[in-house]
C-alpha cells in the first residue's frame, strides 16, 4: 500500500520501520492526509500476519510530530463547516474521537479490553523511536506505543501544548498519561502546557528509554522482536493509577480538591479548558479505558465548539502564524539580505534591540555619544549571557561568539557598510533629527532608516531624512528581548521596499509583527494610556486599589494597571501628557489624571518602581503591596463598586479604544488589533484579542454597554459610530464562518 505521508519498510524479522515524513513541510503534524494514511497502514498492520511488530519514527530533523494541523480546528461550531469541523454535534463528537479511535486500535491490535485483561489475547508490539520534539497529538501518538524510546537530548520537547490555544490533549493524552505518570504529574503538564525534557519524562514514567540520538531505531526494535506479545498497563488485570486514581482513592480525592481550587485561582475561571482536563482526568479515573476516551472526546468537542477556543486558535495560532510569515509584506519585493545592523543609542532600548539583533544571526555595529555609553549594549548582553551561562543553557565559548558580533562605537564612520538602521536614541524630536542627518551622511544610499519610537508619528521624523521613501518606523516593547510584539509603522512616504525590509529584519528576530497607521501613539500606545487613566481615575474616586488591580487580574491580565503604571513609570506618564499638551494646545482633551500624576510625581516623589515606589511599596527581599500613604491623599470612598463594575470600566477602557483604532484606520484588520493587543500590553489571551471579545460579546450589546459607561462615567465609553453602524446592521467584525 502507499502513502503520501509515511514509509513503511518491513524486514526479514517481520518488523515494519514506520517513517512519518510530510511532504513540503518542515515538521510534521497531523494534518487530513496523515491521518488517512495512518489509519490505513494501522488497518493493515493489525490485519496482516507477516507483520509481527512496528517501529514508529520520524523523517524530519526538526522533530517527530508536533501535534494537530490547527488551521484544521480553526472555525467551526453547531451548524457550521469551516476549516474541517463537521456540521452536526454527532458528526462532531465521531470526527472528535477519529484520532482516540484510531491510537486504541494501534495499541489494543483490535482486540478485545475484556480479551486483553483476560489474558487471552495480546496485541501486536509497537514501540516509538522519538529523535525529536514530540507534542500534543504527537506525544498521544508515542503514549499509545508499547514501548518508548527517546533520543537522548536535553532540548527535545515533549509535552502537551493544547490548553495555551484553549484545548485538552484529544488523543488520550488526559488518559494515557496519569496512568503512566500518575494524577498530579499529567495534570501539571496537561493545565500549564509546559513541555519536559526525556529524563524528566522518563524519571516519571512516561517513557521507558533515554538513549544516543543515533540508537533510537535500533534500541526501539531491539525491544520489539524482544516482546512479541504486548499489553498496555491499563489494559492488564488488577491495573491501578501510579499514586492512587478513582473517585473512592483519599489520595485522588485530595489531589482533585487542591488541584481544581489552584487552578481556578491561576485562571479566574477564564479558562475551560483547564477545569475539563482535570474532569476528564477525575471521570477517567473512575471508568476503563475506552469509556475514558469517550469521555475525553466529549469534553474536547464542547471545547472545539465554543466562540473563546475558536478565538485563541484564530488569534494565538492561525493568525500569529500568518503574521509572523510576512503577511503584510509587499509582494514582488525581492528579499533583503540584511547581515549588519546599525543601532544608534545604547539606552535600555537601543541595547535590547542589539541583543535580539545578535540572537537573530545579524552583526551589530552600535553608536552612542561616545565609547564608554556604546559599551554599555555590550554590558547588557553580557549580563543576559552570564545568566544563561551560570544555568548551564549556553557555553563560555557561544557567549564570546555572541558578544564579538557587537561593534561599540562613537564614530558615524563606522556605519558605512551596514545594510540596515535601527535609531533608538532619546525620544526627542531634535536629538534624533540631528542622529538622522549625520547618519545618511555615511551610510549607503540603499540602506533602510527605521526609527524606534513609542509615540512620534514617523512622517514627522522622515522630515529630516532625504530619503524619505526607504525611512519606517519600528516600534519595540521594552525589556526587548522579553516582549514579543513589533509595530511597525510606514510613514506617509514610506515604500514598499522599506516595509519590506522591516519584516525581512522581523523575520530573523522572530516576533509577532503588526503594521500600523503613522499617528500619535500608533496602536498600543493609543490604548494602553486610556487604560492605565482609568485605574487611575478609579483612585482619585476613592476605589480600593487592590480592587482595581484584583479586578484586571480577574479579567486575565498579567498585571494590574496600577501595579503596571509602577513600572511603566508616573514620571514618563508625567512627560507624555505635558509633551502631547504641549503639541496639540487648544487642541488637547484632558486624561482627568493630570493632577494625580504631579501630585504622585512632584509633590510625593512616588515616580514608579525605579524610583523607590508609585502606588505600590517595593521593600527589599520582601513582598510588595499598596503603599499604606496612598489612602491619605486619595481618601477611600464610604461605599465600594462591586467587582463586576470594576471590571467593565477597566475592560472597556481598553475595548473602546482598540475599536476606535479600527474605525479610523489605525490598525486595518481585526487580526493586528487582536495580535497588537495580546502580544503588546497582555490583553486577557482567552477572549482571543478585543475585536475577538467584541464579536462574542456581540456588536449589539458591546455598543449598549459602552453607552451605559459613557451614561455612568463620562464620554470616554462612547462607541465608535461605525460600530453602531455595525450593531444596527448585525455585522461582525471577522467574518462569519460559512
């Protein structure tokens, strides 16, 4: 029989090697065709006699099979069709449990469970040979094996990943897994979706061998001719859960307690996924095996169908991805060869951008005021490499490699032949239009000017360069090498070929890019201030700050606004509202924090975390918490908000913004709106981005809510008219799957 997606060559043992290798992509997945071949070739191992045993391997170096072809999963729900998912729950549920089916099969060698534990029956061995990083279906697959072999590196990753785009492990893999590794073990790596290395998953009994990369083969058929008859744990008689397992065990008991309170601790309860993998777990402790996966198949279809899963894997998979490929670059752009950067300014940014820069295979000359501030990128790098040294995660020797690509310097000189520029000096007007001028003045004519800002418009900026077409803006997020968003803004006479290279240069550094207008504050820094001014306001009102900030962490976000004005910094704040008042004159609207942020700043000298303290007190080797002074300059009010309330100023004070971005064309898809937002502030990940979160919400009630603030709390609600527009007219911001 062939195959488009496997090999498979029997020897004289009867031993057939499987090989999973897709054609035309750089890591296997399952995909439509991979699994119609593996189906077939398990129908054909199962019923053919000369066949006494398998070895299931991978044919990619990049590793053995990375789980589900999410773009399979990505639309879909009751009634629909879109990206595979079949119309009718029933469809569902059986398309659902194709894959758990189809693993049984595999491992049971179609026999009977009753047969297995009988004794009176056994399946054919089947051992996996894993040379790679094995997650999610991947990892389900290798689970279903008899045996279990791994290559002995500490950098492949095994593990199951789905929880992180809203789904549960759908191959067994809430099964398989506690029964080898026991409860607490599977229900940390099924809840968190953080990977393991072969010696950790062998020290927990989720693999049999660790051994050279280059034996994994040959040990995985050594085991097979070895053992003729095979039986899965869980399938012999008198089987029992590793630690305990069932709903009369006190030791499951207690464990599904704990584990069900601390998971809706971390997750607000924003998160299904998390409370249906550990009810699988709890329900398929109780239950044989093949109800287990039923059940297992169930609760991955509810999760299929839902509006937040199809969100996140939208937005966290589909859409990134598209992103990060160079969607929006310019077609017919031939493609930058870009092997020496120039960074001009080695502050917190300019150094950040050095080191991605370096880390993304580039060299890097950096130019500051003089030789000992450039050193200063050096110095940063050094100690991110020191850390990662003293961890034993990289060599003395790669760290020297990595820090004699930086070129110090002071000298404009020394920028002659770079094929790229990244300004990042003082977020100034005059300073970088004086960096602008000498720089050009050395450079080739060719080189693109990119110009890292958080709020000048780059039209502006262009001004002062005589080449305005190949001059962008590139917006970083600070620390850089932490934060995974870049806005990259086109000027208005910024070309194609300037875009073009900006998201070549991405492509290298590897982050999540959105393109966006050329205004004041881009994206990000259109809605975050608003944000940020509502907590707040909220103070200046007399509301509890652990409110406000509690209030946001129960939306999802990985900080309260207060605790991130902290860092973020008062007195930058400060500077921002005076600058842009400053700009705008007659012309500008006040925050109503103004007063707020010179009495913190200037009166109290509480300018964030860098300076001693802000809202919040940061005692040295200690815990940090509200600072107690706070309620005697912003008295708290008699009667509190509740949660709820709390909760809708803070998230529509992102969500209306972000929508009036989109209205007036600042961000020209929902998909950059909802990239920009998750992946540059920490927009709440389970809603799938805001234009996400409005769509589920409904256009309907997003408006009646945003004009019940604007009632309540002042103009700063108001929706954007195209969304009533919308609302009246029963749109939706992404189009309805068909």
């Amino acid at each position: 029989m062939s195959y488009k997606t496997l090999t498979v060559e029997t020897d004289s043992d009867g031993i057939s090697l499987v090989t999973i290798d897709l054609p035309g992509k750089s890591m296997n997945v399952w995909d439509a065709d991979l699994i119609a071949d593996f189906a077939k070739w398990v129908d054909e191992f199962v019923g053919d006699d000369a066949v006494k045993g398998a070895v299931i391997t991978s044919g990619k170096k990049s590793g053995f099979l990375a789980g589900a072809d999410l773009n399979m999963l990505g639309g879909g729900g009751p009634g629909e069709n879109k990206g595979g998912v079949p119309s009718t729950p029933a469809d569902q549920f059986e398309a659902a449990f194709g894959l758990n089916k189809m693993l049984r099969k595999l491992e049971t060698g179609g026999q009977s469970a009753k047969d297995l534990k009988k004794g009176t029956a056994h399946a054919k061995p089947v051992a996996a040979a894993v040379n790679g990083l094995a997650l999610g279906g991947g990892l389900e697959l290798v689970l279903a094996c008899h045996h279990r072999v791994v290559a002995d590196n500490p950098k492949i990753q095994l593990g199951v990943p789905e929880v992180q785009v809203g789904l549960l492990p759908g191959g067994g893999g809430t099964q398989r897994l506690p029964r080898l590794a026991g409860l607490q073990n599977a229900a940390m790596l099924a809840t968190q979706g953080k990977p393991i290395d072969p010696n950790t998953a062998k020290a927990q009994g989720i693999i049999q061998d660790v051994v050279p990369a280059g034996d994994v083969v040959a040990k995985a058929k050594e085991w097979v001719k070895a053992n003729p008859k095979a039986v899965q744990p869980w399938d012999k008689k008198g089987f029992k859960f590793p630690g305990g397992g069932g709903a009369m065990d006190p030791r499951s008991v207690q464990f599904f307690m704990a584990a069900n309170a601390m998971a809706q601790r971390e997750t607000n309860h924003n998160y299904p996924a998390v409370q249906y993998i550990l009810s699988c777990m709890y329900e398929g402790s109780i239950v044989p095996i093949d109800t287990a996966i039923r059940i297992e198949s169930k609760y991955f279809v509810k999760l299929l169908t839902s509006p937040q899963t199809r969100n996140m894997i939208r937005t966290l998979f589909i859409n990134k991805q598209s992103a990060e490929k160079g969607e929006q670059r310019p077609k017919g752009v031939p493609a930058s060869d870009i092997k020496t950067v120039g960074v001009l300014g080695a502050g917190l940014m300019g150094a950040g951008i050095t080191h991605v820069t370096v880390k993304g295979g580039m060299n890097v000359v950096v130019l500051d005021r003089d030789q000992e501030a450039a050193e200063k990128a050096v110095a940063y790098s050094k100690k991110i490499l020191d850390k990662r040294v003293a961890r034993g995660k990289l060599t003395k020797e790669a760290a020297e490699e990595f820090l004699a690509k930086i070129k110090p310097t002071a000298d404009y000189n020394d920028l002659k032949d770079v094929d790229l520029i990244i300004e990042a000096v003082f977020e100034d007007p005059d300073v970088k239009a004086d960096v602008i001028k000498k720089t050009e003045a050395v450079i080739r004519p060719d080189v693109i000017f990119a110009s890292n800002t958080s709020t000048l418009p780059i039209t502006g900026l262009a001004r002062n360069s005589e080449r305005p077409d190949q001059f962008i803006g590139m917006h970083f997020f600070s620390p850089v090498e932490k934060m995974p968003l870049l806005e990259i803004i086109p000027g208005k006479e910024s070309g194609d070929r300037a875009l073009a290279t900006a998201l070549d240069y991405n492509a290298k550094i590897r982050k999540t890019p959105i393109v966006v207008k050329d205004v004041r504050g881009f994206y990000t820094n259109r809605v975050v201030p608003p944000y940020l001014n509502e907590a707040m306001m909220m103070v200046k009102e007399g509301v509890k700050p652990a409110l406000i900030d509690n209030a946001a962490k129960g939306l999802g976000m990985p900080i309260g606004p207060l605790a991130l004005t902290d860092e973020t910094k008062l007195d930058l704040g400060l500077m921002l509202v005076r600058s842009t008042k400053k700009e705008l004159g007659d012309a500008y609207k006040p925050t109503g924090v103004e007063d707020l942020l010179e009495k913190m700043v200037e009166g109290l000298g509480r300018a964030g975390r860098v300076s001693g303290g802000g809202f919040y007190e940061y005692p040295e080797g200690g815990k940090k918490h509200i600072w107690p002074g706070l309620s005697e300059h912003f008295p708290l009010a008699d009667e509190q908000p509740s949660l709820e309330d709390v909760k809708d100023r803070l998230l529509y004070a992102q969500l209306i913004p972000a929508a009036q971005c989109y209205a007036e064309g600042v961000i020209s898809d929902p998909q950059s709106a909802d990239l920009g937002a998750i992946f540059g502030w920490g927009f709440a990940p389970w809603t799938g981005g805001p234009m996400s979160h409005i769509d589920t919400i409904g256009l309907e009630a997003f408006v009646r809510t945003a004009e019940s603030l604007a009632q309540k709390y002042g103009g700063r609600f108001n929706p954007p008219e195209e969304f009533r527009a919308m609302a009246k007219g029963g749109k939706t911001l992404y189009p309805k799957a068909a």
